[in-house]
C-alpha cells in the first residue's frame, strides 16, 4: 500500500536520540531548549516554548489568556476536533463557525455575525498546509476587542503576507504529530510574541511554578513538557524542513499537471497571500467513494477530509441550527487528500496519477 502520509525518518533521528539516551537526560533539557530556538529562528517567533502536543499548546494559550468558564470562542466548524476540544479543555464554550468555499479556512463574515457579550477570543485553523485570512481574522478581532488564537497544528513553513503564522495574534499552536510534516512523534509549540503569555504557558507547563528546582509553587499548574527524546527527532526533523517542503511542492505540480485535464478534480484555492506547504494536496472529486475504494484497491491510500464539528457525534445538538454549514458538509462528502509524502517516489506518483486516469475513464 502506498501510504497517503508517512514521515521521513533515517539514520540522522536516530543518532540524535541515541546521544540523548547515552546522556541519560531524559526529561526537558538542553536539547528541548535548543528545538525551542531552532523554531523560534524559523519562525521569527519571540518565544517558541515546547510542549507534549499541539492539544495542550491550544489550552496553555487559552488560559494564559484567561479564557475559561463563560466564555465563548469561535472556532471553525471544518478541523480537526482537537481546536474545539482544547476550548472545552479551558472551560469555555467552541462556537462553530462556517468556513469559506475557497481556501476552506474560517469566513471571517460569518463570524462576525456569532459575536456576543461572551464572545473572548477566535480561533482561525489553517487547514491542509494555508493560511486562513489572518488579514479579515486581525481587523475582526482588533474591531470587536477578541483574542486571537492561531491553530497552526498542520502549519509549520506556512506563511501569509511573507510572515510564519501562529503569532499574528496572541499565540498559536504548532503539532508535531507524527502525519504532520515534520514530527516528534508526538509534540507541540506555543508561538507568542507576548513575554506575558509565554510566562504563563511555561508555568503552565512545569506544574505552576517559574523554574525547576523548587517545591514551592505560587500557581496551580501541570505537566505538559517535551521529552528530550521528542526534541531530539524534532531537531533533526527540522534539518529536513526545507528538503520536506520543495518535495511537497514537486508533488503538488505533479499532481496539478496530471489532472490539468481532468475536470472530476478540482484543487483547493490557495490564497496568493499565502506561502502555503503542501502537506497533503488535496481535491474536491467527482464520485470521492468510489474513486477511494478503486484507489484502495489498486494499493494507494487516501483521506477524506475531516467530518465538521456539527456533524460530530461528541458534539451533538451544540451547533446553532440556525447557521449554514454547508461548505464544510460539501468538503467532507467530496474533499479527498492523495499520497503527498516526502518519501513517495516518482514511480509512485505516476502510477497513482494513471490509476485516477483510469479510473475515470473506464467507469465514471
Ligand atoms: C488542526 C489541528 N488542531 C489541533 C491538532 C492537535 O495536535 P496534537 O495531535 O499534536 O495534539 C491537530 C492535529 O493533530 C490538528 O490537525
């Protein structure tokens, strides 16, 4: 099977985690600190500040903006659900919210009209490796006094108007999830340019308290640190970035011109603002299941596109009946993401652009 998503792991991961383990410092250390600085130069970010998961970067920034029990904040209605879940985490409230036809990133319009007294704080997501319009996203929060947090989980390399995203606003998340386009099997980053929020977070962090070392803690807090071991594959991944980011692209032209005469598939919108990173190239496609069970059947896996909130089970009977949802509904019926890792090899990708040809040639 040809996966749709793999990571690029060698020899170079491995001997960093290997001098870690011969160190035996395992727990958050120096080479945490030097992945911290690694993305902050990649980034432009002031504090880069690491975590176990991209989930608890939403939540530390969330309560580092005080955000919790009463509180409103407005997510788009297509992610994954851990945007809406990390509000739920804080104790707030996730209201769903309409993306747009084009890029699939939140409309900006219709969130205004969800504003409220309760309403804190918005949530852009920028989904599939683009950016949500943070230009719409910054004038609506400067505007109506909200805070702004960035999920830039499936983000890193991205930028708009020739800036990293997750720090427009007050902070944003990056994951290191092992799909996503570089990976430490499991990590996330907290990007602020606010030294305020970035102390929060770190206390949040380390069980409430400023530095390690102390049993006196001043605040309440947990334990979401990195491992060195996470650091280690991260440090190492991020040598890979730029190598992992033109390959993507290679592979979305290809695509592109494969299917430049195929009006079944029709790519997703990229914002000229945007510097995107083609984590997964993605389409909107004529008969999706039937085209996912052939491609199966031929070796090659492929992804749907994430179910909206208000069609989540968990979230059953939360979405605002009142509001139209049927952008997202239409991408998760017809969104499909083909095999866009840094790893698929040319033989491969040919194959898989002649097997779509085949596909819709014989049956549909
Ligand atoms: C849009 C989005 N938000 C949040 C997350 C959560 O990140 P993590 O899995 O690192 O907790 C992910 C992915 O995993 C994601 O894709």
């Amino acid at each position: 099977m040809i996966p749709q998503i793999q990571p690029w792991i060698d020899d170079d991961e491995w001997q960093q985690v290997k001098q870690v383990i011969e160190s035996t410092y395992l727990t958050e250390n120096k080479v945490t600190e030097k992945f911290e600085t690694d993305i902050s130069l990649l980034t432009g970010a002031k504090h880069a500040i690491a975590v176990f998961n991209g989930t608890v970067a939403l939540y530390c920034i969330l309560k580092a903006l005080n955000i919790g029990h009463g509180d409103e904040v407005i997510v788009p209605n297509l992610t994954f659900v851990a945007s809406s879940n990390a509000v739920i985490m804080a104790g707030a409230k996730p209201i769903f919210c309409p993306v747009k036809t084009d890029t699939l990133c939140i409309d900006v319009k219709a969130a205004e009209t969800l504003i409220n007294d309760q309403t804190k704080a918005i949530m852009p997501v920028h989904l599939y490796g683009q950016s949500a319009d943070m230009e719409a996203v910054m004038t609506l929060a400067e505007n109506f006094g909200l805070k702004v947090i960035e999920d830039a989980a499936q983000a890193i390399g991205v930028e708009f108007n020739g800036q990293h995203v997750g720090y427009y606003g007050d902070g944003g998340a990056i994951s290191f999830y092992g799909n996503k386009t570089i990976t430490c099997g499991e990590g996330g980053i907290i990007l602020t340019e606010s030294d305020s929020i970035a102390e929060v977070c770190r206390r949040l962090k380390n069980h409430g308290r400023s530095r390690r070392g102390t049993f006196v803690h001043e605040h309440i807090g947990f334990n979401f640190s990195m491992t060195e071991m996470q650091a280690a594959i991260g440090v190492a991944q991020l040598q890979k970035l730029p190598a992992i980011i033109k390959r993507k692209q290679q592979i979305y032209d290809a695509y592109m011109t494969g299917f430049a005469d195929l009006p079944q598939l029709e790519p997703l919108f990229i914002d000229p603002r945007c510097q995107p990173v083609h984590w997964f190239t993605s389409f909107y496609a004529e008969n999706r299941v039937e085209l996912a069970n052939y491609l199966r059947n031929q070796g090659i896996q492929t992804r749907i596109f994430f179910c909206p909130l208000h069609l989540q089970p968990c979230y059953e009977g939360w979405a605002d009946p009142d509001v139209d949802f049927s952008v997202s509904t239409s991408a998760y019926e017809r969104g499909i993401s083909l095999p866009s890792s840094y790893i698929l090899t040319d033989e491969e990708l040919n194959f898989i652009i002649a097997q779509v040809h085949e596909f819709y040639k014989s049956a549909h």
